[in-house]
C-alpha cells in the first residue's frame, strides 16, 4: 500500500567510506501489496538462500545490551526468509508464529522470540519485510541499542548509509543499492531502524521504519478485516492474494451492478493493468479503482473505490 512520505526529503547519505553526500530521495512508494509497485523492485528471494547467513554468535557490541544474539542478515531473521510464501513463513516459525492477520491485499504473521515479538509482512512476492524482535542484532554485530556512528562504521565500508524523517519519527537504513529508490522497494541488502535518543531498535529486514508495507497494515492499525461480508449489494469479490471477500455496494450515478462487477473483477485480476501506488490505484476505460488502508477502511467503512468522474459514476466494495 495515503502514502507515508519522509517529511524531510533531503537527509544525510553516506555512500561507502566516502564523505557525506545530499541526495533527494523522490517518488516514495510505501508499500507492498497485490503485486503492485514495490513487487517490481522486491523481487521474490530463493527462501532456502542468503547472501549473508543468519549466525548465532553471541556479542555485546551494542550498549545497554550485555549479550545478544546475532540472527538477523539483509535477507533473513533466524530461519524466516524473504521471499518464502505464507505457509513456509509458518513452517519455519513453528511454535514462535502466531495467527495471520489478513487484509485485501497482504498478511501479517507475528511471532515471539526470547527477546520479545516481531512480524513478517506478506504480499504476492511472500515474504517482503521483516520487522525482527527486539534484542536483534544482525550479522555485523549491530543492532537494537546500537548507536548511529556503530550502524554507519558496521555497513559504511560496502553500503550506503542514510537517516531520514519519517511519519513514525527518524530512523536509518543500509543498503548495496541506490539509496534513493528505497521507497519503490528494496534496492538491494536493505536494512532499517528507527532512532530513539541516539541509538537504533531492532533492524527490519527489507524495510525501513516509519514505511508502510501493506495497504491495508500500518503501525498504528493491525486489526483484521472480516473474512466475509455482511453487507447487501450486487455480488461479491474476493481479493486475489489474501481471499478476504467484500460486497460490491454504495452505487452512485447510476451504474449498473453488472457494469461494477465487471471493473472491479478487472480491476483485481487482469495482469495486463499497470498498478501503482501504495493504494494500488490503476486506470482504465476511464475508471480510476484502488484500495484503502486499514486506518482509511475503518474510517470510511469501505476497501476499495472505483469512480469515473467524467460521468459521475462510481461504486465500492464493503468492507
């Protein structure tokens, strides 16, 4: 998946062990959704394969952190993988994976670890993001509790390094790729924290804090969208990647049941549509559709909106 954007587009960015260097960082896109627009840059990853094995050696380079233990690379958190489907996520989880929470278009599953509990993020790609539990260091021996200088002096060698402002407060990324396409995916050996009074929380894996990751998941809402429709209408519709079902309703300017259906079934399953956004819009035979948030859902009782505003016609799915 209203996008989040850094409320200061220009930040520090150190590109390997070069002196610091301004870039802007334009076109954010937030989230990861229905196969949409972060899933052209985030591909999906051989979930049996890493480029940096996750270890568990025990350091205590991080202040305020007597020991912890190293379990986090860019591509995976203990044996959670990116780009593993929901059912290897689980399998791999065991006992530590909790209950999925499914929106129209992603899944969340929580798991809780020794050090407390994090969450997997899944699209169409699998596994797009993982937000590790706390007390996480990654591979390099930096992590939760560890300062900004020990995250740029860790990755500054053979990553891009960048602090930026988001919604959710600053935080800092390292990646092998262009810092600047960040909010269009993951550029390559992605890793974010937030910031909190000089030192980092635990990393996220593929992701940076402050970013949303799912249209229909944000950090402020992680409730669960019913799985079927109370609600009246022409028919209903089933979102392709989480089977969520709504009710096609709310009909304005006259258009047709048969003529909703027929854009929002399009809408959702024809490959040949171009989708962009963190709300997934796209455009087509003079209708603009895209689908809500779970903030913007509870607030306007409806997942998805079509309209063509040159005939006043337009319609939604319920939830």
């Amino acid at each position: 998946m209203p996008r989040s954007r850094p409320r200061t587009p220009v930040d520090r960015v150190r590109y390997g062990a070069a002196t610091t260097t301004t870039v802007v960082v334009a076109g954010v896109c937030l989230s990861l959704f229905l196969g949409g627009c972060a899933s052209d840059s985030l591909n999906r990853t051989d979930a049996t394969s890493s480029t940096e094995s996750a270890s568990s050696t025990v350091v205590s380079s991080s202040p305020g952190k007597a020991s912890a233990v190293t379990e986090a690379s860019s591509e995976r958190f203990g044996s959670l993988a990116l780009g593993m489907t929901q059912a290897e996520a689980l399998s791999s989880l065991g006992n530590q994976a909790g209950t999925p929470t499914q929106f129209p278009s992603c899944a969340v599953v929580p798991f809780t670890t020794s050090g407390g509990t994090g969450r997997a993020l899944l699209t169409s790609a699998g596994v797009t993001v993982i937000e590790s539990s706390p007390g996480t260091l990654t591979d390099r021996g930096v992590g939760d509790g560890s300062t900004v200088a020990q995250i740029e002096s860790a990755y500054g060698n053979d990553h891009s390094t960048m602090t930026i402002q988001t919604e959710s407060g600053e935080s800092i990324f390292v990646t092998t790729g262009d810092p600047r396409q960040v909010g269009n995916g993951n550029p390559g050996g992605l890793i974010g924290f937030s910031i909190h009074d000089g030192t980092v929380g635990p990393p996220v894996i593929g992701g940076v804090p402050g970013f949303e990751y799912c249209s229909g998941n944000s950090s402020t809402s992680t409730s669960q969208l019913p799985t079927t429709s109370t609600s009246e209408g022409c028919g209903t519709i089933t979102y392709p990647v989480t089977g969520v079902v709504a009710s096609i309703d709310n009909l304005q300017g006259g258009v047709t049941c048969e003529v909703a259906m027929g854009i929002a079934e399009r809408y959702l399953n024809d490959t040949s549509l171009s989708h962009a956004g963190n709300t997934w819009s796209a455009e087509f035979d003079g209708w603009l559709c895209s689908v809500l948030t779970a903030t913007a859902s509870e607030l306007e009782g409806h997942s998805l909106e079509c309209a063509d505003r040159s005939r006043g016609i337009s319609f939604q799915a319920v939830p």
